[in-house]
C-alpha cells in the first residue's frame, strides 16, 4: 500500500522558515517524480513544486521560487520542502504526492504564517 | 503559463444524475491532463490521468474524455459521496496549473 506522511508543518512567523519532510512507503521511491501542491484557507489547489526521481531536476512556481528548495533523499524515501522567508500568503495546507501529478497523496501539514 | 480554465464554478444536482464538468487549457497540453477529488480536510484523490484513463480503484462511474485543449470530467450517476470539488490540472509543461475548480452539490 501506498503511504505518504507528511510532517513539518506548525506556526511561524513572517520571515521564519520551515521544513517540511513526506516520508514514502509501499512503492520504489527512487523511480518517482514527487511533488508538492498546497491549499489556503477556502482556496483552491495550487502546485507547489516538483523534483526529479534523481534529484536533478526541480520546478517551482513563480511565487517560491528563491524562497523555496526542494530535495529529496532516496536512501531513506523522503522528500524535503525547505521553505525560508515564509509570508502570509504561504498559509496552507501542503500535500506531497507520487508521481507528477501525483496519483497518490498524503494527509497534508498546515504551515500558518502569521505574527 | 498554461492556463486552465474550468466551468462551472459550482453545480447542483439530484442523486442520479449526469453531471460534466469541462477544463479548457490555454494551448494544447498533448492530453496530459489530470483530474482530481477534493474534499474538505481530506487528501485530493486522483481520478483521471491522461485525460481519459481512470487511476487504479477510482469508479467506472468517472470517466474523462476530450483532446488538444478542451477536456470534460463526467460522473454518470452522481451519489451524495461524490459531493466535492474537483479540479483539473495539466502537467504538460511547468509551471504545472489547476482549474479554478467545480464544486459539485446534491440537491
């Protein structure tokens, strides 16, 4: 069975930064694109960013990118959200996914950014 | 960008009923595109990649269809568990977009 744990997620402030790790489980890892989509408060799904089944190649869209560094670790089945200069507008739910577009996905972590 | 473009916003029908949710992308995106479920606090659920075909354990009653830059999403008999929003989204291209999304409701 395919798992995804999202963890990471709480309040910080403006400005503050976040990890964000997906663990993954029941399917060869190394073999998947990953990526992110969020959710704010009554909004609707917006990608995040993806990586490459190696590592080297990462997407972001426009409004994280510089603040934002995905990686991934592959011995251990795991991806990683770095997320720095974190604003109010990154307030969301954060879900990492397999594949692509994502054909499976975890429950989420909700990152607050709020002062 | 790619844009995605869904209609309607939002809907209501009876149990039973047919019920089609379109997805205009702004180019063509060679048929890679996605549909999913999402339901408040809950994971999105993948139903439909490559435009058409259904993902593992997702009902016949989903089905996907369309081509180039026009797509359409149809429940063919909608039940009260399928009271969601759903979205498209292309992954043709980065950055990857969704649809503004459908809200569907039962009457």
């Amino acid at each position: 069975e395919v798992q995804l744990v999202e963890s990471g997620g709480g309040l910080v402030q403006p400005g503050g930064s976040l990890r964000l790790s997906c663990a993954a489980s029941g399917f060869s890892f190394s073999n998947y694109w990953m990526t992110w989509v969020r959710q704010a408060p009554g909004k609707g799904l917006e990608w995040v960013a993806n990586i490459k089944e190696d590592g080297s190649e990462k997407f972001y869209v426009d409004s994280v990118k510089g603040r934002f560094t995905l990686s991934r670790d592959n011995a251990k089945n795991s991806v990683f959200l770095q997320m720095n200069t974190l604003r109010a507008e990154d307030t969301a739910v954060y879900y990492c996914g397999r594949g692509t577009a994502g054909m499976d996905w975890g429950q989420g972590t909700l990152v607050t950014v709020s002062s | 960008d790619i844009q995605m473009t869904q209609s309607p916003s939002s809907l209501s029908a009876s149990v039973g009923d047919r019920v089609t949710i379109t997805c205009r992308a702004s180019q063509g995106i060679n048929n890679y595109l996605a549909w999913f479920q999402k339901k408040p606090g809950k994971a999105p659920r993948s139903l439909i990649y490559a435009a058409s075909s259904l993902h593992s354990g997702v009902p016949s009653k989903f089905s996907g269809s369309g081509s180039g830059t026009d797509f359409t999403l149809t429940i063919s008999s909608l039940q009260p568990e399928d009271s969601a929003t759903y979205y498209c989204q292309q992954y043709n291209s980065f950055p990857l977009t969704f649809g503004g999304g459908t809200k569907v409701e039962i009457k």
